[in-house]
C-alpha cells in the first residue's frame, strides 16, 4: 500500500510532541525519546525513510529548520552579557571550545583514520552543548548556584559559536575539494564574505522594519522569519554553505540592539523551535541506516571516551584555572557537557552535502555525531543527578523563593527574606515593577512566568517553592499548575482567590496550588493594609517572646504571620498548616504600626531593612 505522504508529516509531529510531553513528564531531556522514536521508526523496524518519503525536498526542508535554530539561538547572544559571563564562562566560549575542537579532531583522525578535514569538522560539531538538553539536566540535578550559571550559560552561548566554527570549517572543505590552496582561500573568504554581508543586512532591514513600526504587530514574527528564510536561501545560492553563517550573524546584530519587540519575537520562535526540534530529531535519526550504524565500531567507542573522560575535564580544568569554583564543583562541571539538536541537524545536513561532493569518508560524519550526542546525554546526563550527590554539590532541600510578581507586595516580602538571607527571585511581565525591584536591590527579571523560554533561562539554583502574589487569581493558579512538576505539588502557594468557594464546597477554579497565609489574605486585603501603614517585619522568638505572646501581641486584622524560618529552613504559613513556630525561630509578618515611629510595641520586633540582622544573632 503506498505511503500516504499527509499521514507522515502528521505523524512525525504527532510523535514529536509525544516525545517531548513523555520527557516532561519522565524528567529527561527530550533529546531521549527523540532520538529513540527516529531510529525505532527508521532503521530498526523500516516504518520511516525519510529520503524515499521527500525525495529533494528533504535537506532543504531540514537545513530551513537548522537556519531557523540556529537564528533564534543567536537572539540571545548580546555582547553585554558576554562581557558580563564569569571568567569560567568566557574561558569555556574559547579555550574549552579549542580543546573540544582540536583535541576532537586529533582523536578522530589518529584512532578511526578519518581524513584531518573531516576530523576537523568532527570536532567543530561537538563542541557545543545546547540549552534544549542542559535545561532539562539542571532542573531534575539542582546543582549549586555556581554550577548551574557555568551551565547554563555554556549552553545559551555555545550554541551560535560553535555552529559558526563548524559553518566557516565545512565553507573551506567545500571550497578546496576541487581546487587549488589559492583558489580554496578565495573560495572560503566567498562564503565568510557573502554570510557575513547579507547577514548584517538582512538583520539591519529587520530593524528597520520594526524600528519604524512599519510592519502590523500581528505580522511582526511572521515577516521576521521570512525575511530570516530569504537571507539563508539567497545567501546559499551566492555562495554554497555561507545561508547558515548568514542567518546567525543577523541574529547576533538584531540580540545587540535596542528593540522592544525582540522579547515577543524570541516567544514565537521558542514555540517554532519546539516543533522543528521535535520533528528534526525524529526525521534526522530516522535517516541513518543500518549501515551507517555498521561503520561505528570500538574505535568509535574510543573517540566517545576521550571526549567525556580527557576533553571536557581538560578544558574545564583550564577554564576554571584562577576561579573559585571548588574542587568538587570542577569534578562535575567536567563531567557534564550532553551535546544536543544543533550538533546532530548540522552533522546531517554536512554529511550529505559532502558525499554529493564526493568527500572521502564523509559518511562516517554523521553516525559519529550522533554516536556522541547518544553517549553524552545517556551516560553524562543519566548519571548526573547521582554524581552531583556524590560530590556534594546539589542543592538537597533548597530552600530559596520565586516570586510571581514583583510589586509592592512581593517587594516588601522579598526584601524581608533576603535580609534573613533566604534567596529570592521576583519574575513580572511589569517592566516598570522590575527596575523598581531591581532599584531596591532584588534579583527580579521581566517575562511571562508561565513561559518556556523564561523557564529556561532564569537561573532556578537554590529555589525550592514558588509563590504567586499577583492580584490575577487565574494567573496565579496557572503559575503553580506550571511549576508543580518543577517544585512539587507541596511547595506551589497562592494568594487565596478574591472570591470564596461556592455555596456547594465545590473548590474555586482559580485554586490549584495551595493557599497563603489565612482566607482572608487576599491581594486587596494585603495590600490595603500596605496602603493603611503596615510593614512587613522579621520578629525572633525567645524563652521570654513566645508563640503564644506574639499571638497575643499581633492578634486580629493588624496582623497576619506569613512564614517562619529556623536556622536555614523556611515553614510557609497556609491556610491548611498554621504556623508553630518555637524559641529560636524568626516568624515574618505584616504588621500594622501602633505607635507615631512605626513600631511595632513588641520586644522582640525588628524592622525588616535595619535590624533582621540583630534578629537572627538574638535567635
């Protein structure tokens, strides 16, 4: 029975997104079940042949894809925050990179024979790391704070650079396989000069275009990734292998200006690289044969362990050299590096085009990628939660905060818990509520809590709840449905919903994480009582300051007990669980004052920006 082409492309995006709720749900990155579906489609069972199915469309279809990745990994690369990276970090973008680099290429050519072009490829594919696998590794692993902004700015950095490596490496191997060292330099500086020209053009016409509001708001993504796919085409018909260069150079220059609009453009193309990973990874894995997987023998296995077990320590070692990771910090850092969806597109996409050319050996280009992306995800990613335990450098029981909102209300609260030295992060969609955040001295940043592309990029170490205190119940209550998984159904809190249960007990709608403080702690309450004078305070528990008599003392409307926090450990205050707090622990409050200095009248009282620091030496 012949192939119904429509039900394939369903299919294939049908499974991809399968794959990738299946890896959300199992806490993997979805790489796994990716890359399992493809090679159980094609080479396993024969259900899938790429090639057959779409015939010359198939490698432009997949190098529009990888343009359109690569695009939007290299929206997040602006020069402020390469300036601004660890030492650690920057070291990792050159001298890791050259160590991966060469030290791939050495490896490849000397114990599996492949001609030194092609190794040097090799190793320009795996020099990158990727944020679609090291997200997923750094939310089940929590490692500590240091680790986790290494990695992930690794990730989000790494991407765009070691593409282009590996872009300017294969324009050189194309422009020498049928030509002098003259005219292959020449060709090369072709390739270098057209990517490079029409990529700042094209990125300086998409500025323009959005600068001067010439085009709809409704049409702005869409006429962005056009402008982003004619570039990549009319750059690899000037010049063969220059439409990848081209479409990451314009994404470097449009990261680097001032647009307003280039967060929304970044939440259209999170959402468009999810369904192009999804169906990339099954196509891609699906394309390779029995004999491709026939030409990996224990050679290659080899290759795979020096890359995890001598290059990535080497470079981390040299990275890190002068910083103040710690030892064991180090030891993990080099053991983490799983290579993702760029590595194994551009390894495909490469490996075809150099055996049209007629490359020797240029079909083992791309089962050796995928034998590294395989290897470094199941062994290093497998295994990474156990070793950051075994090292001691993941965070048990963090017990940080993040804020859904950063107004007057979360404010207030996140000043008071970092003064306790609770570690907080304020996310808000308000811009103007997070500079005034960050004025005061929070770590806050914009964006929409309920999104993927936030999820990824903030930086999550040592955060173990999540509260929502917007005055929007609904969005409240989408919040702690979104990081259940991440938090944990126990430690996702709301404000309680503006309005009460129904006369029947049904539950409100607008209620599915659980409940702040007391019933009637609701925004406008809370905030009424901001408005009326209240302050939110840090109050030590003493033999001689009990529970009982700062219950006597903040008894009624004038105040409400938020949570506790003994020694390094932080009890929330619900509507299910009061507070039991004992001598010893600190309660943090909101209190109305009762006195013309703002006062409290309690002894054991201590202002939020002056004495908490006195309040923990007393308890």
């Amino acid at each position: 029975m012949e192939h119904n082409e429509m039900l394939i492309v369903a299919g294939i995006i049908a499974a991809g997104i399968a794959c990738q709720w299946l890896a959300w749900r199992i806490r993997v990155p979805a790489i796994i079940p990716l890359l399992a579906a493809g090679f159980l489609a094609g080479p396993v069972f024969g259900w899938l042949d790429p090639q057959e199915e779409f015939g010359n469309l198939f490698y432009p279809m997949i190098s529009m894809a990888v343009a359109v990745i690569l695009f939007e990994g290299a929206l997040t690369l602006t020069w402020r925050e390469v300036r601004s990276v660890a030492s650690t970090v920057r070291n990792l973008l050159t001298v890791g990179s050259a160590v991966t680099w060469f030290g791939g290429a050495l490896a490849a050519h000397y114990i599996t024979g492949m001609p030194w072009n092609l190794a040097l490829l090799f190793g320009a594919l795996i020099i990158v790391t990727g944020p679609t696998v090291i997200a997923p590794l750094l939310r089940n692993v929590r490692p500590t704070e240091r680790i986790s902004s290494v990695l992930k700015w690794e990730g989000i950095l790494i991407d765009p650079i070691g593409a282009s490596i590996a872009v300017l490496v294969l324009g050189f191997i194309v422009a020498g396989a049928e030509a002098s060292f003259g005219s292959s330099v020449l060709a090369f500086l072709r390739i270098a000069g057209v990517g490079l020209s029409l990529g700042l053009a094209g990125g300086y016409a998409v500025y323009l275009l959005l600068h001067h509001y010439l085009v709809p708001d409704f049409l702005r993504d869409i006429v962005t990734l056009a402008v982003v796919l004619g570039v990549f085409a009319v750059s690899s018909a000037l010049a063969s292998e220059s439409g990848l260069l081209a479409v990451t150079v314009m994404g470097v220059l449009l990261a680097n200006t001032d647009l307003r609009k280039l967060r929304e453009i970044l939440y259209f193309k999170e959402k468009l690289s999810v369904l192009l990973i999804s169906s990339l990874f099954i196509l891609l894995a699906a394309n390779v044969t029995m004999g491709d997987l026939a030409l990996l023998d224990w050679r290659s296995l080899v290759v795979l362990g020096v890359v995890i077990l001598i290059l990535r320590p080497l470079g981390i070692f040299l990275s890190a050299w002068g910083s103040n990771l710690s030892r064991n910090e180090r030891l993990f850092l080099s053991w983490v590096a799983p290579r993702g969806i760029v590595a194994a597109a551009v390894s495909s996409l490469f490996g075809y085009e150099l055996v049209q050319l007629g490359i020797p050996g240029a079909n083992n280009l791309a089962p050796m990628t995928f034998l590294i992306i395989v290897g470094t995800v199941l062994i290093q990613g497998g295994t990474a939660k156990w070793v950051a335990r075994a090292l001691g450098v993941s965070e048990a029981d963090p017990q940080g905060i993040m804020l859904m909102g950063a107004n007057r209300l979360a404010q207030e609260l996140g000043l008071t818990l970092q003064q306790a030295g609770i570690e907080v992060r304020l996310i808000d969609s308000n811009q103007s509520n997070v500079t005034e955040a960050r004025l005061r001295g929070l770590k806050a940043s914009q964006g929409n809590v309920l999104s993927d592309y936030l999820e990824t990029t903030i930086d999550l170490a040592g955060i173990g709840r999540l509260l929502a205190l917007t005055n929007n119940d609904e969005a409240n209550a989408l919040a702690c449905k979104q990081f259940e998984d991440e938090f944990g159904s126990s430690e996702v809190y709301q404000l309680p919903p503006h309005f009460p249960e129904r006369n029947n007990g049904a539950p409100n709608r607008f209620q599915l994480g659980r409940l702040l403080f007391q019933r009637e702690a609701t925004y406008p309450r809370l905030l009424e009582l901001l408005d009326q004078g209240a302050a939110i305070k840090a109050t030590a528990l003493t033999e001689q300051f009990t529970w009982r008599q700062f219950q006597d003392e903040y008894a009624g409307s004038e105040g409400i007990a938020l949570m506790a926090i003994q020694g390094k450990q932080l009890v929330i205050a619900t509507t299910d669980r009061p507070l039991q707090p004992q001598p010893g622990w600190m309660v943090v409050h909101l209190t109305l004052a009762k006195n013309g200095n703002g006062a409290s009248g309690a002894s054991g009282a201590t202002d939020t920006a002056t004495d908490v620091k006195t309040a923990l030496l007393t308890a």
